[in-house]
C-alpha cells in the first residue's frame, strides 16, 4: 500500500507551514509517522480547540489540545464581505477548493486564517516531553492538514466562525450534504403511484439502442484526479481501468449471447421483491407452465443472457412486466458495453452503499430511459412501493450490480479496503465514527456530484455567439422546471432574490466546471458581467475539447444556427449519365450508364478541387463559408487531397448500392436530373396485362405484386416477396409463371419451385385450379425422375435438392423460386448450400414472415438473391442485422431499405391500401398429404370396413359406414387419434407436419388463432404438439371445460398478448363464444355441414373483429375428405343435404360409390 502524505492541497501545506517553522524539528519525522501508523486514536473540534487522543509508548493514549485564536467581530465582517462580493471566491469554497487570491485578500484585511508561526498555535500534550511541540502534538497537526485538505471549512470552525451560517445571513442558502447524498427512505412511498399501463402506445421499433456512441472511461474521465477522500492511490485512475474493463468484457459477453438460441418461452406473471436498502431478494417469472426465481448473483446473469435474446417481434406478447424488463436489460448492457454507467451513492440504514445507474446525462440514455417508464406498470416491483421512475432505477440497478459485481471479482485493487468494497463489491460501509472518516461521505458525494449537475432543477448553461471575426462566451442558468422560461443572465442569479435558494448551489456547480472551461472563471470573476471572446483558430479548443465535456455532463448550451451540424470536408461524387447511354435495361447495363466523378463534399454541395482550394486559402479552424460552419484542420486536409488523387475503386454492386443509399461514407451524393430518370426508369414498376391463360381475377394489391415481381425479372434482380400470409404470394408466382411462358421464357429450360413437403400438394392444387396450361412435375416420392422435356415448371422439396444435389447441378433453369424461403436460413447447412449452387441466373425467394425481424437469418436468403449486393455475412451482421436486430437502429434500418427497397417487397393484411382489396373473411383450403404410416393405415382400415359394409343393409350398414368415416378422419388426423396412443409427433401426419408450418408463420407475425376440431382426443394430441414444438401452451375448451373455466379460457385469450393459440372442440366452441382476438381460423378436420363450420367460423369473424380473418380449412389430399369436400362444392343439392343431416347422407350412398369415396387416391 502506498504511503499516507500529507499537506496534499496548497492549504493543506500552508497548515503545516508554521510545524516546519517550529525549533524541535526532530520531533517532526516521529510525529509523522505517528500518524501514518494511526496513532492518533481520536480527535474532534469544539469551537477554536482540537481534543484528540494519541497513543504513545504506555498503555493510556496522550491528551492533546490545540486551539487557534477566535476571529473577532471585524475579522468575520472582512471574511464575509470578502467571500460574498465575489462569486469566483465563494464558488471555489463551495467545492471544498480555497483559492490563492482568498489569502491573498485576507492578509490584505488583516484576517489571519493560517498560523504564521508556532506562536500562533497554543497546544498542549499531556506527555512528560518539554518541548512545546512534542511528536503527539506534531502527529495530531499532521492530522488536521488531511482534514483541511478534505474541507478548508475546517480553517473557518477552528477560528470559531461558522462561515455557512454568515452566508445565509447575507442571502446565500446553503445545500446541506443531504442533498449530496440522497437517502434511500426518500424514494419510499405509501402507495404505489396511480398509474397503471394500458395498451402499448410507443412504437417498440423505435427504441434505438444504436446511437449510444462508446467512451469507456470518458465519463471517469470527467471526475477531477486522486480524490482526497482515497490517498492510497489515484481512485479516478482505478475507476477509469474497471470501465475499460467492464466494457470489453461486456462486449465478450454479448458475442457469447449472440450465439444461443432465442428464448421461446412466452411469461405470463412477473414479482419482483427487493430489500429495504433495494438490493434484490427476488425476481420470479412465470411462463404457463413453469416458475424460474432469479436472486443470486450466477442466476440474475442467466436472466440478464434470457432478456437479451427474447426476440423483439414477441416482445408485445409478453407480459408487461417481462417486456419492461427486457427493455431495462438492454438499457443496462448497452450502457456498460459503451462505458456510460455511473455510481450512485445511497444513504441506508447505519450506513452507505453505491448503485450503479445508466448515465442518465447522456441524452440517448435518458430517452431511452423515459421511454421505458412510460411502458412501466405502476406496480411493477411488488415491494418496496417506488415511483414508476425509481422503480425502473432499482431494476437496471440490480442488473449492474450483478455486473460490475462479476467484472470486479478477483482483481485485487477492487476489494482492498471500504471504499473499493463500496463501490465495485455492492458492500455497505458503516463508517466507524472515527475522525478521519467524518469527511470521507461527503468528500465522495462532492467528487461525483459534478456528474448529477443535469438533474437539478436550476442548472448552468453557456451560450455561444457568433461575432464579426469569431465568437463570444455567455453564461447563463436555465430552469428545468419551467420549459418555457427563457435562459436566466447570471448576473440576475446573483443579485435577484427570486434565486436565494438555488444561489449557492448553482455557483458550486459553475465552480466545478471551470475544470473544463477555464474561461468561466473569467465570467465568475465579474459577476456575469463581462463575456470571453475567442477568433477562430482559438475556438477549436473550446468547441472540439472543451464543450464536448459539459455536453458529456449534459450541460445545456446554446450555439449559433449552423454549429450544430459543423461540416467536415469529405469525399463524394457527382453521378452522371454517360453521354454514350440511352436506356438501362438491367441493374448491370446501368452501371455501365454512370459516369463518377469525385469532389469535394461540403455538406449537400459538391465542389471541385479548384473550387474548394479558393473558398479555403489561408482559412483555418472553425469558419463560415457560404452561410455554413466548416472546421479546416490541416492534417484531414492531407489526406482529403490524397483520397482525391487515387479515386475509389467500387465494383457493379457497389455502385448501385451506393446510388440507391444516396450517400458515401457519409457524405451526400449528387445525381443529376438524368441520373435520376434513368433509375426512377428502371425500377418503375409498368402496368402489365394479366397472362390470358390465368383462371383468376387478381386482386389489386396481387397485380402490383406481379407487376413489381415481371420488372425485377427484366432487369436481372432477384426478387424477395414477403408478404403477410393469406395475401396469396403463390398466386402472384402462378401469374408471373404464366407470363414467362407466354413470352417463351420457358421453352429452352423450365422453372424451378423449391417448397416445404407439406406444401408440394397445395402448389400442385393452387396450378391446377389458376394455371392449368402450365405443363408441371412434381420430382418427389422413390421413383423421382428428373425429366424436363416438354415441362414449364419442376415442383420439389429442399430436402430433394440436397439429397439429389448432382441432378439438379446437371440442369439449368430459367428462373429458381423458393417457397418459405426461411428454409435457407442457415448458410453452413448442406441444404442451403445445394440451394445455392443451382443454376440461375433469375431467382425469386417467398415468406411470409418480417424481414426486419430476423435480419441475420435472411443474409442467406439476400444472399441466393443477389450474391455479393449486401457483401459478406459478418460485414453484414455487423452493418445491420446486429445494430437492428439487437438496438433497433433507425439510423442502420433505414439505410437497409434503401438499398434493398428494389429487391424486396412487403405487404401487410393491415395496410391500408391492402385492406381495401381483402374480403373480410377470406377461406383457405390448405391441402397435405398422408405420411407414408398414415397411409397404410388408412388402406387396411378401409379395406376391413368395406368388407364388413358388404354384408351389412339398412340402419347397420348405415352406422358401420358412419363408424368408417370416424375411423378415417381420426387417421387423416394423425396415426395416435385413431390407435390411441400418446405419441404426438407431427411428422407422423401430414396435416399435423402442415399445422405446425402455419403455426409457425403465425407466431413469426404475431397472430393469435383459434384451432377447431370435432375430437377432443385429437386435440389433446394437438395442444402436446404445440407444447413440445413452440415452448408455449394453448388453450383447449372443450365438453368437459366447467362454465367458470370457460369464460376464464376466453378471456386470457381475448386480453393476454402471450395468449396466442386456442384448440376447441366444434361442439364446445361452436356456440355462444366471442374470440375476436383471432386473425385466424383452423379447422383441422372437417364436419362436412357448411352451416356447423360458418358458425365455427364466426366464433372470429362477428361484430367486434377489428382485423381481416383468414380461414384455413385443413384437407387430405386423395383421401374421402378431398373427395367428399368437391362433392359438396360442385353440387349444391348434396351441400343442402349436409346442412341438414350432416355426413348421415353418405350412410346411404352404394358400395361401388362408397368405394370410389373412400379409396385413396393420387
């Protein structure tokens, strides 16, 4: 440990002056080291006198007094009058600081305020030694030199003349340390607020976590060095390292998070319960199912790694309180990866402990921050009761604790002594009342105070204005507390006695930013009265060093129009079209079309070199140029000039990526009028008339999509068509299909459709019925044949091209489109790498799910698109998936659809102009196929029941082919529902594979949906399904639900966002039940009685339903349910006959129809 020196102020030296002047100067080193050893066991000041105790060589400690001679009446006049006429003085003070022209106006008033000599001190020793100065005596004067450099009031009580108590006479109000210090019992409230959140009104999207800028210790950096109350070493240095530290391993921390999988746990119930002194005891999180209570330090960074990863699009479905608390945790790890987290210290019961807090001075946090409280449920900690605000403080509180706690553990010089314990350790101290820790509290409040200036309700502000050749300094205050006054002069503060109470301590906070703008002491030292010029070359210092640290301490300042934004010269080029080009027919052709030519940026103007050399000569620092700020450093000069010599060498897609952002490297481009025809003319989406041989009238907003779909195909973009679910993105293929083979696009090489398997059978139906003219293979099933010849269109599954990746290399195709392209997600994966070598020059991906959501995993999809467009994976991880997916950067997601706006293309059911084009029920039939189990199954269940049917009349044949169509849905269900067994996996049943693929769209966009079917074993079987595959449970209402269980079912349904997925039993669910929450409407198997599934249906769709409903009837290809759905379809007497006896009407069909009903099919 390092050793203990005292006299460290030039106060504290002058105290110790009048020891060295003494005769027994071999007394000094003993003494010395009597106090560094402690030995000075106790010492307090009564008056003008000093009693302290010292321990000498026998057991009991030494008596000894010193005193100083009282100031007498004139003396304290002189004191006042030459303290409160001059605020530079009183500033000083008031921040512990006493300044050299303070002595220097005393001895001109004769007021002596430091002993001259021995003579001027009388002391007394209660030890044998003879000397007037004994080493007792030396080690106590040693003493009180730490204290006074702590505190020069000291010199004040020791004359016995309370200064604070003659500054208030005279008008000034003291702050008592109080303030400094707040105390943990002032947040406690009786009664939680009465405020409770109600639906979420701010935009989620909009919380930028991004523009937080990283400084690591700047912050620390603020704080003046060595502090008097930590002698052993210089604390600023040990807290700036720690930050440093925190930051980095902050960072390691995220990259680690960033690879685990998102939580798919949906919560449901938040407690959190903290202490009196608001450390944690508890925080429990329920999800439907389960209960996870975080406490420990190892158990809050698990949850901080959990609320990390909960995924940004769900964040709506869970819990308030689970949504607050992501929201917080983001804010904390946000804050500490970028070094902008600062100490807080509390007085508690017997005691101080430090919190660490985001840095609320920082305008980005603090947005954020009040953001957060705005979502913030009213009792969102259960106890103790807190404001909204302080409630979201104890909780991003607890979180840095945890972290700085984890961060500090082990390195020595963080857990030495109280005051490291106390700030890096979450330790209490409990002072022990001994001497020279009386000053330590306040000593460390004042030391970090200059960091909570900005929430004062009165606070400085520095104005800066432009004069004819530079500019001039101003200082004003500014009350917070009134948004609309205007900035207060100074000298008002100072003279009216509207301010008495905020006088003193807004000059101790004037006072600690002379640290910063040594100039204030200028304005300080006239009262306000005068201003500080500075030319041009001067305030660079001012503007680039001085200022950004009061902005750091979010100072306001008010700056000229045009300082804001102060303009850096940069690079950028003025585009124009080649004097040589007519028309772009592709993105490439374009290229070719543009001319660069690279100049100087000066904000929105470009100049040439010439130019900017004129505009510039001679001119240095910050300078107006064309009614605009521009700073002019020579050594950015340098290398503006060296940029300018070898220009940028950019390929095709860099080009265009730069053309459409509209910038480079931060500097604005400049297109020229021709420019911006020739782009406006290439991506100009054309009317185009529908193919002839389309069996469909598309809808508005499905003809713009085919149309946008044909002109990226024109000019060589790969497309990405993502809109919402139900809107029909197949169709709009089909259309685009037709098209190409109307214009022979597909004569020499056909088109490939890559899909799901559970979706093979719905794009054969959707061809068949909108498309028939296009000749189609499907490539599936053991006897696949890749056979082109005479074909427009090879339909297959992913699974097939990685499996057979050596056929589909072999050909080349005119176009390859993927459905649920999200399949591809994954760019290490066999899958998406045979994916990606097939032979393409035009390529389309489809889904339905947000593209902003899951950013990283579309680089792949962007990828297949457009190679190269949006560069490697990790740079585009870095540009924008993270800053996006993670902080929601606008700033970063606004560039991405700039330059991906040509290639992607996003509709939503709720968009206005979409809405007007829907039906507000749209039915869907989603056709799958039975699973090569199910359909044995269904064979020998069949092939036994037409049988026994043969030998069967009337009411018994009748019931037993009842008892068929019972036994074959339960298999067209799944194999469990008809064997009754518990195995619930979907890929055991095609329509079970094939709810589980809507299921997951649904969720991706944040749908509810209710789930009807006729079985109450089935859904059982269901709701293990969707248990086990989406980590979250739904809820099933069936014939056994009681009255009360039941209106409690639909109500979490109707009012709990988490609550996304209902199963009923038709009978259950059929009547008397609104569930207007529902975008969506599954029937998974059918009644085959129009009447009974409408009444299902309006279950969602009724007075009530805000949203367009999307109704998806589940249906087994070349199965009795395909066969028997058409049949009631295309005969309407056979449609009246199910409404009115249901499937009893089959009973009665012969057994050559009965055959062809239930026979399996292609």
């Amino acid at each position: 440990m390092a050793r203990i020196s005292f006299g460290n102020t030039w106060w504290g030296k002058k105290w110790l002056d009048a020891l060295a002047r003494t005769d027994y100067s071999n007394r000094l080193p003993r003494g010395m080291s009597y106090a560094r050893k402690g030995s000075v066991k106790q010492l307090s000041i009564l008056g003008n006198r000093v009693e302290a105790s010292v321990q000498g060589s026998r057991r009991t400690p030494y008596k000894v007094e010193i005193s100083l001679t009282a100031f007498n009446a004139t003396q304290q006049k002189a004191v006042v009058e030459s303290i409160a006429g001059n605020p530079l003085l009183l500033s000083h003070l008031l921040i512990r600081k006493l300044p050299p022209a303070l002595l220097d106006e005393f001895e001109a008033r004769k007021v002596p305020l430091f002993p001259k000599s021995w003579g001027d001190i009388g002391a007394q020793c209660s030890c044998p030694d003879w000397a007037a100065c004994c080493k007792h005596i030396a080690a106590v004067i040693y003493m009180i030199a730490n204290e006074i450099d702590k505190n020069p009031f000291i010199l004040f009580d020791l004359h016995e003349f309370d200064l604070f108590k003659a500054l208030e006479k005279k008008g000034f109000k003291t702050e008592k340390q109080a303030a400094l210090i707040p105390d943990v019992k002032d947040f406690l409230l009786k009664t939680h607020p009465e405020k409770h959140a109600g639906a979420i009104d701010i935009d989620l999207a909009s919380l930028d976590f991004t523009t937080l800028e990283k400084t690591p210790g700047a912050l620390a950096g603020l704080l003046p060095e060595s502090p008097l109350f930590y002698p052993e070493k210089d604390f600023r240095l040990i807290l700036e390292r720690f930050l440093n530290t925190a930051a980095k391993e902050t960072t390691r921390l995220l990259a680690s998070w960033d690879g685990l999988e998102a939580p798919l746990d949906l919560f449901t119930a938040l407690d959190v319960s903290l202490g009196a002194d608001l450390h944690v005891e508890s925080i429990d999180l329920t999800t439907i199912d389960k209960q996870f209570s975080y406490s420990s330090d190892e158990t809050l960074l698990e949850l901080l790694s959990m609320l990390y990863r909960l995924p940004r699009k769900q964040l709506h479905s869970h819990h308030r309180g689970a949504l607050v608390l992501s929201l917080a945790a983001h804010l904390v790890l946000t804050s500490l990866k970028n070094g902008a987290i600062l100490p807080e210290m509390l007085a508690v019961k017997d005691g101080y402990r430090m919190r660490w807090l985001p840095a609320m001075l920082t305008p980005e946090i603090r947005t954020l921050f009040e953001a957060i409280c705005v979502l913030t449920p009213a009792d969102l900690i259960r106890k103790p009761q807190l404001s909204i605000e302080e409630q979201v403080k104890a909780l991003c509180a607890v979180f840095l604790d945890t972290l700085i706690r984890r961060f500090s553990a082990g390195k020595a010089e963080l857990n030495t002594d109280h005051i490291t314990e106390l700030f890096f350790c979450g330790s209490t101290w409990k002072p022990s009342g001994a001497f020279n820790e009386k000053e330590t509290p306040g000593n460390i409040a004042l030391w970090l105070s200059r960091l909570h200036i900005s929430r004062k309700s009165v606070v400085p502000l520095l104005k800066i204005e432009e004069e004819s050749e530079g500019f001039s300094l101003h200082l004003f205050a500014e009350d917070r507390a009134d948004e609309f006054s205007p900035p207060v002069p100074f000298k008002t503060i100072l003279s009216d006695k509207k301010y008495d109470d905020v006088r003193l301590p807004l000059l101790k906070d004037v006072a600690l930013l002379t640290d910063y703008v040594p100039h204030i002491a200028t304005l300080l030292a006239a009262s306000g009265d005068k201003t500080a010029f500075f030319d041009g070359e001067d305030f660079v210092a001012l503007f680039f060093q001085q200022l950004p640290l009061l902005r750091l301490l979010d100072i306001p300042l008010l700056l000229p129009k045009g300082l804001n934004k102060l303009i850096r010269p940069g690079i950028s080029a003025h585009v124009k079209k080649s004097a040589t080009a007519t028309s772009a027919k592709s993105y490439l052709s374009l290229d070719a079309m543009l001319n660069f030519e690279w100049r100087i940026a000066l904000g929105d103007e470009l100049l040439s070199a010439d130019e900017f050399r004129k505009l510039t000569m001679g001119a240095r620092g910050i300078v107006k140029i064309k009614d605009s700020f521009v700073y002019l450093d020579d050594k950015a000069l340098q290398k503006l000039w060296k940029g300018l010599e070898k220009e940028p060498h950019l390929s095709a897609q860099d080009r265009l990526r730069i053309v459409l952002s509209g910038e480079y490297e931060g500097a604005a481009l400049h297109l020229d009028d021709k420019v911006r025809r020739l782009i406006d003319e290439l991506l100009h989406v054309r009317t185009i008339a529908v193919p002839k041989a389309l069996q469909a009238d598309l809808r508005g907003y499905q003809q713009r999509g085919f149309e946008w779909l044909a002109k990226n195909l024109q000019i060589g973009f790969g497309s990405l068509i993502a809109d919402d679910m139900g809107l029909g993105k197949t169709i709009q293929i089909i259309t685009l299909m037709l098209k190409m083979k109307e214009d022979g696009m597909l004569e020499k090489e056909p088109a490939l459709v890559v899909v799901p398997t559970t979706l093979l059978t719905n794009w054969n139906r959707e061809i068949e019925k909108f498309a028939p003219k296009l000749q189609v293979l499907t490539y599936h099933g053991s006897d696949r044949k890749l056979e082109v010849k005479g074909k427009d269109l090879i339909l297959t599954s992913y699974g097939l091209v990685r499996r057979d990746e050596a056929t589909f290399q072999k050909q080349r195709w005119a176009i390859a489109i993927l459905d649920e392209a999200q399949n591809i997600k994954n760019p290490s994966t066999a899958q998406t790498r045979a994916i990606k070598k097939i032979k393409s020059d035009l390529r389309i991906a489809m889904t339905g799910t947000p593209v902003e959501n899951r950013l990283s995993e579309y680089w792949s999809i962007f990828d297949f698109l457009n190679k190269g467009y949006l560069k490697g994976e990790q740079a585009f991880k870095k540009e924008f998936a993270l800053p996006i997916e993670r902080n929601r950067s606008l700033v970063a997601l606004e560039r991405f659809q700039k330059i991906t706006s040509p290639f992607i293309i996003r509709r939503l059911k709720s968009d206005k102009s979409i809405i007007s084009d829907l039906p507000d029920k749209m039915e869907m039939d989603q056709y799958c196929c039975l699973s090569t189990d199910q359909a044995a199954l269904y064979q020998n269940v069949l092939d036994q029941a037409l049988e026994k049917i043969k030998t069967l009349t009337g009411i018994e044949r009748r019931g037993l082919v009842l008892q068929l169509i019972t036994s074959l849905k339960q298999v067209c269900n799944h194999p469990s529902h008809y064997l009754k067994k518990s195995e619930a996996t979907p890929d055991l049943s095609g329509k079970a594979a094939l709810l589980m693929e809507l299921l997951s769209t649904m969720e991706e966009n944040g749908e509810k949906v209710i789930i009807f079917t006729q079985y109450r074993e089935m859904g059982e079987l269901l709701k293990t399904m969707i248990r086990e595959h989406f980590s979250s449970e739904a809820l099933f209402l069936h014939g056994g639900v009681s009255r009360k269980n039941r209106d409690t079912m639909v109500d979490r349904f109707q009012s709990e966002p988490y609550t996304k997925i209902m199963l009923l039993s038709l009978k259950a669910g059929g009547t008397g039940l609104n569930l207007t929450a529902a975008q969506n409407v599954i029937h998974f198997d059918l009644w085959w009685n129009p009447a009974v599934e409408a009444q299902a249906t309006d279950r969602a769709y009724r007075i009530g339903q805000s949203k367009n409903v999307m109704v998806h009837r589940l249906i087994t290809k070349g199965t009795f349910e395909e066969k028997i759905d058409r049949m009631i379809k295309d005969k309407k007497e056979l449609a009246e006959l199910a409404v009115l006896s249901g499937e009893k009407w089959i009973g009665e069909l012969g057994d050559h129809e009965l055959r062809d009903i239930f026979s399996l099919g292609e």
